[in-house]
C-alpha cells in the first residue's frame, strides 16, 4: 500500500473517531474577523508592547501548514488565501480536553482560531489562540515538507496542491489578474468600449488555424469553438462602435508546447479611423504602463535575458531581418525561386497553393524569431499569409501589418484592415481553395455575413491582438504557458 493510501486510512479512522466524540470535522459558521493578508498590513509593524495594549480579540481560519509540538504548547503555521502567519496554541489556556483536540490535528486540516496578537522572543507575530475550531479535516497528506511539490507533471495536473504549497505560484496568478486589470483600464480610460462576441461559431474565421468542433442538437448544426473574435469585432466596428476590446478565450486544434495551449487567452482590439503605424505607439504605451504597474521598471530579466522595454522599440522589414539577423544573403530574399528552394531545403513544408510568402514567414520562424530577444516590430509581411490585412500602397507584395517579438516570442499581431468588400471576398474564396486542395487550417466556408457587412461600409480600422499567456509569461519570467495558466491541457494519465 502508498504511504499516501495509508495515511488515508488513518485519517479515516480519525474523522470516525471525531464524530463519535461529538466532533463536526466539516464545521460551518465560522466567520474571521480579518484575513491573514489584514493582520499584516495593519499589525505587521507593532511591538510586543503595542500589541499588548490592543486589547483586541481576532478570529482567523486558515490551513496548517506546519506543526511544532512543546508538550503542553504548539507553535503551528497557518495560511489562507492571502498569507500565512503564526499561532500559539497552550494547554494551560484552551483546557486539557481541546488541547488533545489539537494535538490531533494533521497538516492540511483548516481550523478556525480566535486570539490576541503578541511577538514571541524571536520577534515573529503570533496569534495566541485562546480558542479554535476544526472546520474541514484533511484526509490526505501535503507534499513532503522540505522537497514539496516540484515534479512539473503533478504541479500542473494538481494545480490545487500546487498553490497550496508553492507561494510563488500563487503570485505569478495574482500577478495575472493585476495584469488583466490594468490592460482594461487602459483601454477604457482612451475610450475604448469592452464587449463579448460569440465561442460557437458557425464558420471559424478571424486566423489560419484548425478549430475545435461542436454540435447543436437544437437547431441541428455544427459549430465550431472560436479561433479568433475578429471577424465579430469588426461587425461592431461596422455598427459604430468605433473602439472596442475583448479580453477573451480563443480555442486552436494544435499542438502543445511551452508557447503553446489550444486553449488561451488574448486582448483583441479594434480602432476606427486608425492604421497600424498608430498601434506601434499604443502598444509601446500599453505594454510599458502594465510593466512599470506591476514590476516597478521596464528594466528586468526574463529567462536569464535583460528585458528594457523602454520605449521606443526596433522596427525592423521582415526581409531585411532575414539578411541581417538570418544569414539569409539579399539576393536569395528577393529572389522567388531561390526562396521557396532555400526553404524546403530547410524543411519547410509548403501547403497547396503556397509559395515565396509562406515560405518567408516560415524561414523568419526557423531563422529569426529566437534572437528577438529586444522588444521588436516586424514589418513588411507577405499579402500570401495576411488575408484580412490591408494591402500596402507602396509595395503590392505585402500588407501593412506587423507583429509584436519580446524575449524570442510573437507577442502581438496586429494590421490596418481590409474593408473592400471585393477584396476580402477574393481572398476567402483563395482561402477556400486552399481548404479543397486539403490544408485542414483553413475556413471551409465562405463567411458571407461578413462580407455584407462590409459592403454596407467599414471605417478604416486598424486592430491587434495580445497574447495574454505570453505576456503574463514575459512579466513573471516564466519558462513555459502552462506556468501561467492555472489549468493547462495535458495528455491524460495512463
């Protein structure tokens, strides 16, 4: 039998012992005063005299956590959802009959205690309990005190533990959130409107990538999880919502990896009368307000790279960087032929109807992307792999686009927008095209409804999209997406 099946079944045993003595081990109604976090802030500075002179009783729940045993008294630590803090538990004060209680108490188990704060000799604030009650009994152990929870497969599997016994992962989280928070109030405070757009689709649109599918019993329809909102945030646009922004969860039947989930989060946004040369700006300013707000510096480190994210940033043409960050000579860039050649010799695959500008994109990926390590704006992607980016005037090889690089990873993509509506429709029937010829990634239908609405007239836009995960990954120096997200898709246990 595990050592953890074992100590299960002792703690049975001990929870049927607990009932028959009268004992609730599920206790409710017990309300603290204040949380962990509270007492502090607000007492954390006080001597022992101070707190003395306080006269005040505090009521606090948490989870133990660590147990010190000094026959008739215990020092223990416990923690709740905000921090963790001492208490002082002595036979003298509680009676003989809690006190064995309390010695019977295992680590994990959540207790309610009631006391007054004072300083031990050491200095550390300790709640001195002059009463407890145990509201949830743990039947099984924590990780092992000194080694924890480390293994990266159970972390992630049993996230729960994980936050229980990590503090560093709970901050990357709550780090998370003041993240999320701070990018809407950007937003809202340059008048932008936030909004939700449909999950289920009827045709994924928005991105080139393989979707999840569903079904509707109801209406006796597919549907499809949503790889991108863009396609819905552009008919708001169209409607006269002139800036708006999702904060939402996108769905990709792709691959796993560290950069990668096939369920993530992003900021997308949209702004009328606006070309992307305006959203290099916005984003240099977006970026650095949430870095300054929640690490105090756009100087930092990342995986063992020195971050600056002081503005302004490198902006740099796709083919160029190919040359002088690629190796790639100049001639072979600009030369179709040789490209495409180049580019299966490296093993790039070519999918039906493809050529010089997948080929471009994927020898950038192969080549360039890594050694990125400097916030960079990458200019000058090929019209081939933008289908709903407006073409340039000045080169008709290419649209007016760019994508956002930081530490070796595509942070954000973002392009002024198609609105012909002959254009775009031309576009989707390539891209039809490439779906009959095979490549699963592409829509499988044209979305006519968008295209109506384009023919009633969409503003010039310019829109982006963020990575959150990523960006959540650059600003707590997180090796891997699934650091990031509290509950990652893994393969399923054998």
């Amino acid at each position: 039998m595990a050592q953890s099946d074992t100590i299960k079944t002792q703690r049975l045993q001990k929870l049927a012992e607990l009932r028959e003595q009268g004992v609730e081990p599920f206790a409710n109604g017990f309300v603290p005063t204040h949380t962990i976090a509270q007492i502090l802030g607000e007492f954390g500075t006080l001597g022992g005299p101070e707190l003395e002179a306080l006269d005040q009783t505090f009521r606090l729940a948490g989870r133990l956590m660590l147990l010190r045993e000094f026959g008739k008294a215990t020092f223990c630590h416990f923690q709740d959802g905000t921090s963790r803090v001492q208490a002082y538990v002595q036979k003298q004060v509680i009676g003989p009959e809690a006190f064995a209680l309390f010695k019977r108490l295992d680590l994990g188990d959540i207790v309610g205690f009631t006391g007054t704060l004072f300083r031990t000799k050491t200095g550390e604030l300790t709640l001195a309990v002059t009463d407890f009650v145990l509201l949830t009994k743990s039947l099984l152990p924590l990780p092992e005190k000194y080694h924890g929870l480390t293994d990266l497969e159970t972390r992630y599997r049993q996230r729960y533990l994980d936050l229980m016994v990590n503090p560093q992962v709970r901050e990357v989280f709550i780090r998370r959130a003041a993240i999320i928070t701070l990018m809407r109030q950007f937003f809202e405070a340059r008048g932008f409107l936030e909004v939700e757009t449909p999950m289920m689709q009827p045709i994924p649109g928005g991105a080139t990538a393989r979707p999840f599918v569903t079904y509707h019993q109801a209406l006796d329809i597919t549907l499809y999880l949503r790889i991108a909102p863009e396609l819905y945030l552009k008919r708001l646009v169209i409607g006269g919502f002139d800036r708006v922004f999702e904060i939402n969860r996108n769905f990709r039947n792709e691959g796993l990896s560290i950069q990668h989930n096939p369920e993530f989060t992003m900021l997308e946004f949209y702004q009328a009368y606006a070309t992307y040369e305006d959203l290099m700006p916005l984003t240099e300013e977006l970026i650095s307000f949430v870095a300054r707000e929640v690490l105090g510096t756009l100087r930092f480190a990342c995986q063992g790279v020195e971050i600056d994210l002081t503005p302004p940033w490198r902006r740099l043409d796709l083919r160029e960087s190919l040359t002088s960050i690629g190796g790639i000579p100049a001639a072979v860039v600009r030369d179709h032929e040789a490209l495409v050649a180049l580019a299966l010799s490296e093993g790039v695959v070519l999918r039906p109807g493809e050529g010089y500008g997948r080929a471009l994109t994927k020898l950038f990926d192969l080549k360039v992307e890594a050694r990125l390590q400097q916030p960079t704006f990458i200019l000058g992607y090929p019209r081939e792999t933008s289908p709903l980016s407006r073409g340039s005037e000045a080169d008709p090889e290419v649209v007016d686009r760019f994508e956002l690089f930081i530490n070796g990873r595509e942070m954000a993509n973002a392009f002024s927008e198609l609105n012909d509506p002959l254009d775009q429709r031309q576009r989707f029937e390539q891209q039809l095209a490439a779906h009959a010829a095979g490549d699963e990634e592409m829509p499988h239908a044209l979305d006519e409804d968008f295209v109506t609405a384009l023919s009633y007239g969409m503003p010039p836009t310019a829109g982006e999209g963020i990575g959150i995960d990523r960006l959540v990954m650059l600003l707590t120096d997180s090796p891997s997406i699934r650091d990031v997200i509290l509950f990652p898709l893994l393969r399923p246990e054998r």
